[in-house]
C-alpha cells in the first residue's frame, strides 16, 4: 500500500515539473506584431511603464518611448482620442503596449 502512495507522489510531483516547465516556456515567446521584437531579451533603458520588463523584453527602447507619448509613429494612434483618458487607464494601455 505504501508503494502505491509513493508512486502517487512520485507522478504528482513529475506532473508539476512538468506543467511548470511548460508555463515558464510562454514567457519567452514575443506577440507577432509590428513595433515587437521576434524573441525577448535584455533592454537596460526601458521608459517609464516598460521598465518592469527590462530583463526580458519584447520592445525596444524606441519602443517604449514612444508607446508614452500621446501621438506617437507606433501606431497613429492618439490615446485621447474618445476624450481625456484617466491616467490609470492610460498607465494600463501603456503597458499592454510594452508588454
């Protein structure tokens, strides 16, 4: 009997290396997407909202400074543009964009 909950414990814990191992694998993967590097890596110099991720980026520094501005080339796009947006909401859209 007692064989039979070792190897239970033995499988769970397998299963949970593995599972582990399976999940930290996404976090080195980049979206496909214009201004986004194909693989992430290392960028010191991030800008404001980026900097969390300067240890393993998809964006560049280029990037990030312009993903804060309120018009920037990354996209056309104006972060105001259905009227003021609240800067927790605006600090939110930032980062998705670094991320």
């Amino acid at each position: 009997m007692a064989w039979r909950l070792t190897l239970l414990l033995l499988l769970g814990l397998v299963a949970a290396v593995w599972g582990a191992q399976a999940r930290t694998d996404l976090l080195n993967v980049c979206m496909e997407a214009k201004h986004h590097k194909p693989v992430p890596g290392p960028e010191d110099n991030l800008h404001g909202q980026c900097s969390p991720w300067r240890k393993n980026a998809c964006c560049s520094v280029n990037t990030s400074l312009e993903a804060h501005k309120d018009i920037s080339y990354l996209y056309r796009f104006n972060w105001d543009h259905c009227g003021k947006m609240e800067p927790a909401c605006k600090r939110h859209f930032i980062q998705d964009t670094c991320l």
